[in-house]
C-alpha cells in the first residue's frame, strides 16, 4: 500500500512518469550513438576491403558521416545533462554481440549487412521516433538519414549478382541470418531496459493499443521485405 497521501499521488505519478519517459529518450539516444559510432568503424574497415579506389573513397566518405551523426546525438546528450559514454555503456554488449556474430566474410556480405542490418535498426529507430517529443524526433530523424550507402549496396551487389547469379543464393542465406540475429539482440535490450520498452509499448498503447504494436512490427518486416527485393535477393 502506498505512503504517499491520496491528494499527492497524482504529482508523484505524473513525476515519475516524467523521469520514465526521460529516462526512455536518453536510453534510445544512448544506443543511437553507439550505433552510429560502429557504423563509422565498420564501414571503415569495409573500406579496406574494397576492390577499388573509387569504391574505398566512397565507403570513407559514408563512415565520415556516420561519425558526424555520432557527434550530433552525443552533442545534444550533453546539452541535457548527460555524459553520452555513460549513455552508450548498456548498449556496447548487445551490439557488440551482434556485430561479432555477423562479422562479413568478404565485400559483399559486409554490403548487405550495412544495408539490411542497418535498415532494420532504422527502420525501428524511425518507428520510436514519433513516440519522443518534437526536438528529440527531429535530431533522431536527421541523424538516420541516408549517407549514400544504400544507393550504393545496392548497385554493388545488383553488379555482382549480374556477374555471378550463384552469389544471389549466399546474400539471401546472409541477409535472413542478419534479420535473426538482430531480433535476438533487440530482445536482449528490451529485457534489460525497462524504461525503452515502456516507451515503445506506452506510445503503441496510447495510439491504438497493442494492435498498433503488431501493425509497427509488420510494417518493419515488409520494410526489409522491400530492402533484400531492393538487392535482388529473396527474403
């Protein structure tokens, strides 16, 4: 039973509803960050492996401006009182985790991560978006937009399955392992940070209840339906 007094508990509610819901912008933008921090060292490292020069500058361009986005959320995390490392820190296991687990064999299986397993992520972080306040939505928005890799993926790998049509098969094999790999790691954190979870669950609730959730997840899967389509590969 509460000891708060009856003619309080609406201000203390609202209190710490207000701390959740902060708590759930700071959680989303902390994994933002650290999301946008290893795109830029993956992608550098796909610049390594890069057949050409043409396609090594391209790639360096793209992880450039993945640490541009990097530095965006980490400089508004600091204009709200948060140290944005220690922001980062819950979510360095359960990303690391994924990316260890679909480290890319070669060129193009490091292309289609980048653009699938990236878009998926996206394609969520847009999704949570329109739960957050205007400010947060639009920094959210601005840092998930495009750096030119999508364009880019596909156009390799279309090439490379034009040249060899046996890759295609191996892509597609590569892309569906990707897909569960990331919902395993995206469970792990929603398990462990109560506060993000509320959010998705409580923004879902208010604009239509757990059949607005369902319809959030299938939008997500035929988003990546369209994305492997995009390649040139099934699904």
């Amino acid at each position: 039973m509460s000891d708060t007094p009856a003619d309080e508990r609406p201000a203390a509610e609202a209190t710490a509803a207000a701390d959740a819901s902060n708590a759930a912008v700071v959680d989303l933008l902390g994994v933002l960050a650290y999301g946008q921090l290893i795109a830029f060292e993956h992608l550098a490292d796909d610049a390594r492996l890069a057949p050409t020069l043409p396609d090594k500058a391209a790639l360096g361009g793209m992880a450039v401006a993945e640490y541009q986005h990097y530095e965006r959320i980490a400089g508004y995390l600091r204009t709200i009182g948060v140290d944005p490392f220690v922001a980062m820190e819950p979510f360095v296991a359960p990303l690391d985790a994924f990316h260890d687990l679909t480290a890319p064999s070669d060129w193009l299986e490091g292309l289609v991560k980048a653009f699938v397993g990236d878009g998926i992520a996206t394609d969520f972080y847009r999704e949570v978006a329109t739960f957050l306040d205007a400010e947060a939505e639009a920094l959210v928005v601005e840092v998930l937009s495009d750096s030119g890799h999508a364009a880019f993926a596909v156009e390799k790998v279309r090439a490379a399955i034009g040249a060899d049509p046996t890759v295609a098969g191996r892509l597609a094999l590569w892309g569906r392992r990707l897909v569960g790999e990331a919902l395993v790691q995206a469970q792990r954190v929603a398990v462990d940070r109560e506060a993000l979870t509320g959010l998705i669950v409580g923004g879902a609730t208010a604009s239509g209840g757990l059949a607005e959730l369902g319809q959030m997840l299938a939008r997500l899967t035929e988003a990546h339906t369209k994305r492997m389509a995009q390649l040139g590969l099934r699904a």
